[in-house]
C-alpha cells in the first residue's frame, strides 16, 4: 500500500513538472503564476494561451495575428464549458488584424468567456473584422465576470445576430468594465447590440464608445440593454456611471444614444453625443440617451446633446419613460423630430421626472408636464437649474450648457 501511495505521489510531481516544463516553452519567459506571469510576444504564443486557461499572462510586444487571417481566421480561446479563469496584461502592447468568421459559433472574440475572478487590462485590439455569431459577440470576449480594465478596440463587426458588443458581447453581473473604450462599425442582424457592450448585468464606469451602429431592436451607443436584477443583493449590478458615448445609432425599436433599453437600470453622470434615428417602419422608443427605461429604471445627472429621429415616443433625452421609472436632473438640447408622442425631453411618459430640462428652441419642441422647457439663454445659466450641484457633479462656463465633471476622467 505505501508503494502504491508514493508511486502516486511521484507520478503527480512528474506530471506537474513536465507541465511547467511545457508551458516554459510554450512561452517566452514565465511560470504562469501572479507573480511570474507568462511571458507573450508572438501570435503564436498568444494562441497557446488556450491551453493554460487557468494561468496569468503578460504581453510584452506588440502582436500581429496576420498568420491567422485565412479560412475562418482566429478561434477564440477557450469556449462555452471552457472559461478563463487567470489574468492577462497587455502592458499598453497592441493586438491587430484580429479577424474572425465563424457565424456557427454562440461565442465569438478573442477569448470566448472570461470567469468571475479573472482580470483583463491595458489591451488593446486594432483593426478587428469579426463576422457573423449566433449569440454574444465581442472584440474583447463574448461574455465577462471578471474585471476589464483600460482596454481598447478599433475595427468592425457585422452580420451577427444578438447580443453584440464592440468590446464585450454580454457583461454578467459579477463583472466590471473600467476605463475601457471601443471605435467600432457594427452591423447587427437582430437585436441587443451596443457600442461597447451588448447586453450589461454589471458594471460599466468610465467607459467610452463612438459607434457607427445599424440594428434592429435594443441598440445603444454604449449598451443595447441595461439590467439590474433586484434578486441578486450580493452585486451592484446593471449600473453604468460616468460614460459617454458620440457617433450614430440607427435602429428599428428602442434606440439610445447610450442605452436601448435600461431595464431596471442605474444610469448616472453620463452623456450621449450620438445621432440616433429610425431605419424604417413605425419605430416606437427613440431617445438621445435612452430609447426605452422601465421596471424602476433610474437616470439622473445625465444629457444629451444629438440629434433624434423616429416615429412614436420620440424624446431628446429619453423616447419613453415608464411607470415606477424616474429621471432626476438631466437635460437635452439636440433636435427631436417625430410623428407620435414627441418630447424636447421625453417622448412619452408615465414616470417621474424632477429638476429636468430642455431647450425648446434648439430641440424644435414645447411639450408640458414631462421637463421644463427653457430659452437657450437660460438653458446656460445656473440659475435656471434648481437643486443641482455645480461643485462636485456639474459645470457651467458663461456662455454654455452645463457639462459633467467626469469629463475629466477621460484622460486615455
């Protein structure tokens, strides 16, 4: 019996031996662990990634993943049953020519699932093509519960179907996305698609997106949907704090300039300088900030700036406004156009709004009883704003509207 334990026992060091010894030379330094990372300076190296989803990595040169353009292009690491679990640093390095054209796979992007616990940060993608997806795409990954920090992606994505992100395709909520950003063209077949993040479950906090992005229903510049469950007390979860967002939006339903749908969202310090319009048809629930906030969805110290077009529920900040839903010190100023229910702030509206404006004369309407329209003269002085906070939240240079301080974050 002791023979056979202490055959055991060597058998298992071998075996982690040889591994160690694999993943040395599979690598160009390291040991995988926090504090000796494995060490990635080759597209090569950067796919054997796959084979340790549980080890923390370090970029440290640029990449180029021409060698994987031809046939389907790039697989992405790991897949549905196999999450990663360990950290990778791209150290600022830059990752480009990422392509992939795979449209049976349900999670498409550089790494397929990223678990709770595991760190992505200082990435960044340029020049993406990715192709086709049944579900949750994202230059970055598919779906994440881990944290993203300071990552970034240029590029395009087109014909997938639902739950398309430019960086992340669905962010769960355990996960955080941080000073991240994302200049992608996107082209979505069906519904749930945002400039940064399909669908958000989590965190997004000083995040940006300029998206150039066509859909059909649930698309927003930052996030297709927002979504807070109120089941889950152990995450703050369906939050988006100080993000903007500018480029075009243009969509079939629900339509922001920052969110498509907030779903019992939080939605605060944050700016949408985005277009947004209607494709075709009788589109209902188009907002410069958000087409569509329901279920207790919360906005407030927000505006929207960009212009807003569509058919029904049409508003400069948000196309409608439900029941138990409240907007609290937000304004609009772009143009707003429409045939039913049209608001210079929100189109239609069965929640609360309080201490939110409008100007009446740049947004081309004068609706009552769902925010305050004012001059453009007194849109830009303080004095027309009541109970807001121009120390810590807001400024407001004579001569202009009011702006967010969080601008200042936007450093990177």
């Amino acid at each position: 019996m002791k023979k056979v334990s202490l055959l055991c026992i060597v058998f298992f060091c071998f075996f982690f031996l040889m591994e160690g010894i694999a993943g040395a030379q599979d690598f160009a330094g390291g040991e995988g662990t926090e504090d000796s990372p494995y060490l990635i300076e080759t597209a090569q190296q950067l796919d054997m990634v796959r084979n340790y989803l549980d080890a923390h990595f370090e970029q440290i040169s640029d990449i180029d993943l021409k060698p994987y353009l031809d046939d389907e292009g790039w697989e992405p690491v790991g897949a549905f049953r196999d999450v990663f679990t360990g950290s990778f640093n791209g150290n600022g390095y830059i990752i480009e020519n990422l392509r992939i054209d795979r449209p049976g796979l349900s999670y498409n992007g550089l790494i397929a699932r990223v678990g709770s616990g595991s760190r992505l940060e200082n990435i960044e993608l340029r020049n993406v093509h990715i192709s086709g997806g049944e579900w949750n795409v994202g230059a970055l990954t598919a779906s994440n519960a881990g944290t993203i920090e300071n990552c970034h992606v240029t590029g395009q994505i087109s014909e997938s179907e639902r739950v398309v992100g430019g960086l992340v395709g669905i962010n769960r909520k355990e996960g955080a996305i941080r000073r991240s950003s994302a200049e992608v063209n996107i082209t979505l077949e069906e519904h749930t698609g945002g400039g940064l993040v399909g669908l958000n479950e989590g965190i997004l906090s000083y995040c940006k997106a300029h998206p150039m992005l066509k859909g059909g229903m649930n698309v927003g510049g930052l996030a297709g949907i927002n979504r807070r469950s109120v089941d889950d007390q152990t995450h703050d979860n369906g939050t988006i704090i100080g993000s903007y967002t500018e480029g075009n939006v243009e969509g079939e339903k629900t339509l922001g300039g920052l969110v498509g749908r907030n779903w019992n969202g939080i939605i605060t310090e944050s700016f949408s300088l985005v277009n947004v319009s209607a494709i075709e048809g009788e589109v209902h629930a188009v907002g410069g900030l958000v087409g569509l906030s329901h279920a207790e969805g919360n906005i407030s110290n927000t505006f929207s700036a960009g212009e807003v077009t569509g058919h029904n529920s049409v508003g400069g900040l948000v196309g409608y406004n439900d029941e138990n839903s409240i907007i609290r010190k937000s304004y609009a100023r772009g143009l707003v156009t429409g045939d039913e229910y049209v608001g210079g702030l929100i189109g239609n509206n069965f929640g609360e709004v309080e201490n939110s404006y409008y100007d009446k004369q740049t947004t081309g309407q004068e609706d009552e009883n769902k925010g305050i329209p004012l001059l453009t003269e007194e849109m830009k002085s303080p004095d027309s704003y009541e109970e807001w906070d121009f120390q810590d939240t807001w400024r407001l240079v004579e001569g202009d509207y009011p702006v967010l301080l969080i601008e200042e974050n936007f450093s990177y």
